[in-house]
C-alpha cells in the first residue's frame, strides 16, 4: 500500500506520510487515506463525534489531495444526479433538495463547521427556512450523516473543511450511496505550489465522487468519542471496547 492521504509530508509528520510504502510488498497494489483522529480538539475535550478513518482502493484511483482547505456539498442517495450544485447559493440548493425530497426546505437540516467563514452560508440557509446544525470540527462524519437522514436527521453538508477529509468522505459515499461536489481552495502562491506539486493540473476543477475516488474502495471508521454514527472507546476490566462500521462500493454494503 502506498500512504496518498495521510498525516502530511515526510518532513512534518513521523509515520503514516504521504508517500510512505506499508504493507507486506506482496499481492495487489492499493491507495490508502487515513486520518488516525478526525476531530482532534473533539477527543481532547470529550466531546462527540471523533473517529479515526481509513479508506483503502485501488492503486491510482484516490485523488492525491494536498493539506488545505476543500469547498464541499453533499447529500445521500435516491436524489436526481446534480439535484444540488457547488457552485449554485446555499438557499438555492435547499429549496431544490426540499423539492426533490418532497418536503417544504423547514424539514430540512444542514450540517456547517461551526466558523466565521460560514457565516453567509448559514444565514442563507436559514433565510431559506431550513434548520442549521453546526459542528466544532469533524466533516467526514457529518458527510457520512447525510446517507440516512431518517437516523441522523441531517440532509445536507455544506462549507469548507479540509481536503484530505473531503477524499475520506467521498470514499464513504462511494460505498453506500450519495452526491458529492467539491473544489480544492486555493488562494495562495503556496497553496498554488503544494497542488502542483501533487500532480494535479486543474486547481479549480469541481470534482465529483467518480473524480476523487475511482476504483473499487473500502472505508472504515472508529469511534472514539460517542457520536451519533459510532459509539465511543469503552474501557471494561479487561478489555478495551470499540464500535467500527465498514463499507465497500462493489457491494453497496
């Protein structure tokens, strides 16, 4: 296996960088992304929702996406293809979601990271009639929450997180079903240099799901604190107790 998304470059992180080779060098050849603990400042305070994720696929089917930030939307399953667009106003995308739903944009929730950068965002939303839920940290399992809104009661992620996050994300969905669109941020000579430097050609392309992860891909994720998707690590005697949910596209399971 070959690390395409992990902890960062060879010169910031100790194990699991991008490019680091693992594995018994036999058999088939796979990307591998991997985020050890999404939602780092969740864990440190106990507070819901922080898993560590892994999505494994084919070789040269993951995006090779940089550490900055990623413009992302998403929903689940059963929706038109493009019933919303990335590039279409917040309020937009939730009367349309609503309509093809069947239900007036007030049945509707939205899941937005919680900052100053979502501002415009989450008042169009509301403006739109739909309920906010903000979050502190943690995209992947606010992506993966819009896959059953009759457990989560979300229906739609919005905003900007982070790329690697967005991959992790998109390889989830890929398994059980759903829309997403994203584009990388790139608002800076150094960032501009970083996507270069990844092999991608088009800063500003939108990608969908099919664009971010190719092939045949399998996702996991832990709980490590309680979250509305997995429960958290429980220490008993003896042992130590964790809740894992695993998907893979081929099956749809």
């Amino acid at each position: 296996g070959t690390v395409v998304i992990g902890e960062g470059e060879l010169d910031e992180a100790p194990m699991l960088f991008i490019g680091e080779k693992v594995g018994a060098k036999g058999g088939f050849k796979v990307d591998i992304a991997v985020d050890p603990l999404e939602g780092t400042t969740l864990c440190a305070k106990n507070m819901p929702g922080a898993i560590a994720t892994i999505a494994i696929a084919e070789e040269g089917t993951l995006l090779h996406a940089p550490d900055i930030y990623m413009d992302k939307i998403a929903v689940g399953p059963g929706y038109p293809k493009n019933v919303v667009d990335l590039d279409a106003p917040a309020d937009e995308n939730i009367r349309n979601l609503a309509k093809a739903k069947g239900v007036k944009p007030s049945a509707i929730t939205a899941m937005i990271l919680d900052r100053p950068r979502h501002a415009d965002v989450i008042a169009a939303v509301r403006k739109a009639g739909a309920s906010v839920s903000l979050i502190t940290d943690g995209d992947v399992a606010a992506v993966i929450h819009t896959a059953e809104p009759d457990k989560t009661g979300i229906d739609i992620f919005l905003g900007i997180g982070g790329a690697p996050e967005g991959v992790l994300a998109a390889a989830a969905l890929r398994c059980i079903g759903g829309q997403m669109q994203s584009r990388l941020v790139v608002d800076t000579e150094e960032r501009r240099v970083r996507v270069a430097k990844m092999g991608i050609k088009d800063p500003r392309k939108k990608y969908q799901i099919e664009d971010m992860v190719r092939g045949d891909c399998l996702f996991a994720a832990t709980g490590v604190t309680d979250g509305r998707m997995l429960e958290g690590v429980k220490f008993r005697d003896d042992i130590v107790e964790t809740q894992t949910v695993v998907m893979r596209s081929v099956t749809g399971t």
